[in-house]
C-alpha cells in the first residue's frame, strides 16, 4: 500500500494564496506574466553538429524514452531548441496531453520546435510543475487554434498570468511534488520491467525452452501440435436479446463493453440484429489481429458480424491460449502468409485453421496459465497503485496553486 508524506497543514484559503500550503509561508502569491519571469524561446547557441534530438514522441509521462543522436546534415528542420540544464519544454501543439519535459542532463540536446523552449531566473521546477495545474492548462487552452491540432504559439503563451510565491516556497513546493514524481517514475519502471520479465518468459515457456513439473516433479507429456480447427470452432450466433452489451473489440483490453472505455460509436437497431453474441471464454478475431493477434472476452455480449466469434470445442484452460495468441511467436505465423489480408480484410477461419497449435496436458497448461496469472496479477497492482498517486497528485496540483 502506498503511503503519501503529507506535510502540508494549512487549509485556509486567502486571496492569491493556494488552499493547501506548508505552514511556514505566509502572504500573498504575486501575479505575473509567464513572458515577464522566463525567457521563451530564448535566442538560440550555434546548433552542433551532433546531438541527440529530443521531440514529442520522445517523451512520455516527463521522461525521456529514447536518445537518439542524430547529425546537423540530417537533423530535422523542426530540430532548433539547443537545450541548457533547468530549460522546461512545454508541448505547444495537443498541451492538453502535458507531455512537458524538464531539462537536466549533460551532453548536447536539442528540442523540436513542438516545445516552447521556456528559461527562468525563478525555481525551474516550481514552473515545471505549475505548467501541469489544470487552471493554467485551460487557459492554454483558450488561446489555441486549429482543431484537429490545436497549438498555441510563443506569444500567447507568454502572455498567460501564473502565481508566483517567494523563491524558497517555490523551492519547497518543487521539492516536494518532484519527490511524488520520482515515486510515480519509480513504479512505471517496476512496470516495465515485469512487462517484460512477463514477454520473456512468455517466449520461453511457449518454445518449450522452459517446462514446469507436474505435482509428483515428473515431465509432463509432449505437447500435442493441432490445427486451430481442432480446437476451437468458427460460431455465429445472432440469436440474441438487446439486452445484452455491446462489445468493443480492443487491442488493450481485449472484448469490452464499449461503455466501460471511450468508445463513442452510435448503431441503429436494424444492424445491432445482426450482431454476433459472445460468450465469456470465446477468442475473437478481429481486423488487427495480424498486429495484435486474437482477442479474448471475459464478458456476455455482442458485437459486429466483421468478427470471427472462435469458441473452444476441446477443454482448455482459458489464459493458456488468451497468453499465446499474444505472443510474438503465434503473430509471426499469423504473417507468415498474409499478403493482401492487411488492406481492410480479415483473417479468416479458414487460414487461423492452417496454423498449428500448442496443445499440452490440462494441468500443464493450468500451471503455465496460474504462472502468468501471478505476473499479471503484480503488473496489475502496479498499474492501480500509478493510476491512485496520479489522481493524488493531481489533486494536490489543485489545491498548492493558485
């Protein structure tokens, strides 16, 4: 369980001054312009000829995902940002995303022109931090053009009114909410990192590089290889009550009601008729598959007659095969032969049928499926535990700013 250092006492909310404060800062917060206490975009050093160029898809939840170093000859023409130690980047184009970055590495780098490059005399980190708060946000907001890619430029940015603190609250204030994000860093890498202990294993255990013993510590019996027919049948069942949900077929989330995901597609009784029912333990095939592989539903429901509706006609042992059929191995050979499949058309029954498919002993395979189970149950706990501090620090944002 998470525990959260609170050290922050004062809850009596005053004119320009948070709701939620260290006890020992009193006063007024001063207003001022974000152009009047940092430089943005200041005038930029010669670009070097090297360097590791930084843009949007290069970072994610404040950290930098990937360094690559790229040369001035064929550098992008949006790469002009030559970064010093405490510049913030703030994502000028979608900034409701806040996919900002605060500088602090060694080295040459240089940032995309999709960054406001922003320099400050004040605590670097306190305006990291403060470009987050969701009432600076809207107000970026507000002064965004376009619609599919709404951007603010330099000017207007500038122009937004922030509250300033003295320089040691705002050294305070940083501190503080840079040590919930080293915690929140933490636990994506731990994340991460059984992600892919999980992917790893997973390759492993389905090559047969790695076997379990059965309860006795004997060898269980060679795995059968039988075509995906053998196992599981095509079933298209249209017999079914509106009451039912419909179900959205996901990539992330495998089938799912659509009202439990942003999934905003309206359908008219008449086609909704034709919808197929799903049955929890059915594996759907879907229009990406031979990205994804197959989907599988832990839920009653219907969904578009496009999916192939595979139900096991062999006992199995369901997170087995929900496992394999993600695995890169069981993907390749979805490819392996699947030119002109990809432009809009599905895999059909017919070729899931041709490929072969591990088929060990029952209680192999409920070993092997409680194994992973376990990895995910932990990847589980740690995604809960992210999505609890984010919506904790969050709420702080709204209350130690004003």
């Amino acid at each position: 369980r998470t525990k959260h250092p609170n050290p922050l006492l004062t809850m009596e909310k005053k004119k320009n001054t948070p709701k939620l404060r260290f006890p020992e800062f009193k006063g007024e917060w001063e207003e001022k312009k974000l152009g009047e206490i940092a430089e943005i975009n200041p005038k930029t050093n010669k670009i070097p000829n090297s360097f590791i160029y930084i843009d949007l898809e290069s970072v994610q939840s404040g950290q930098l995902l990937k360094e690559d170093r790229v040369d001035l000859v064929n550098a992008p023409s949006r790469a002009q940002r030559v970064l010093s130690k405490k510049d913030v980047l703030f994502q000028m184009v979608r900034p409701y995303q806040k996919n900002n970055y605060y500088f602090d590495k060694d080295g040459e780098y240089v940032a995309s022109t999709g960054y406001a490059q922003i320099r400050t005399m004040n605590e670097s980190r306190y305006v990291f931090q403060y470009l987050h708060f969701q009432k600076f946000t809207d107000k970026v907001i507000e002064r965004c053009t376009g619609t599919s890619y709404p951007a603010i430029n330099s000017t207007d940015l500038s122009s937004i009114e922030i509250f300033i603190p003295s320089k040691e609250e705002q050294t305070k204030i940083a501190t503080f909410l840079t040590a919930v994000d080293e915690k929140l860093t933490q636990l994506k890498k731990k994340k991460t990192l059984l992600k892919q202990y999980k992917k790893g294993v997973m390759q492993k255990l389905f090559s047969q590089q790695l076997r379990f013993k059965d309860d006795n510590n004997q060898d269980f019996p060679d795995w059968q290889e039988l075509p995906g027919n053998y196992i599981f049948e095509n079933v298209s069942d249209k017999n079914h009550i509106s009451e039912l949900p419909i179900l959205a077929i996901t990539q992330e989330y495998g089938a799912i009601p659509r009202e439990l995901i942003d999934y905003n597609i309206t359908v008219t009784d008449k086609s909704v008729d034709s919808y197929k029912v799903v049955q929890i333990g059915d594996f759907i095939i879907s229009l990406r598959s031979f990205q994804g592989g197959i989907e599988y539903s832990k839920y009653n429901g219907i969904c578009s007659p496009a999916y192939i509706i595979l139900r096991p006609i062999m006992e199995i042992e369901d997170c087995f095969f929900k496992s394999f059929f993600k695995t890169e191995l069981y993907i390749k050979a979805l490819n392996k032969n699947i030119e002109g499949i990809r432009d809009g058309k599905m895999i059909s029954y017919k070729y899931f049928s041709e490929i072969n498919l591990p088929y060990p002993s029952l209680p192999e395979q409920q070993k092997i499926a409680n194994f992973l189970s376990s990895i995910d149950e932990k990847i589980n706990q740690c995604s809960a535990q992210i999505e609890k501090m984010e919506a904790w620090k969050k709420g702080l944002l709204q209350q130690m700013f004003c």
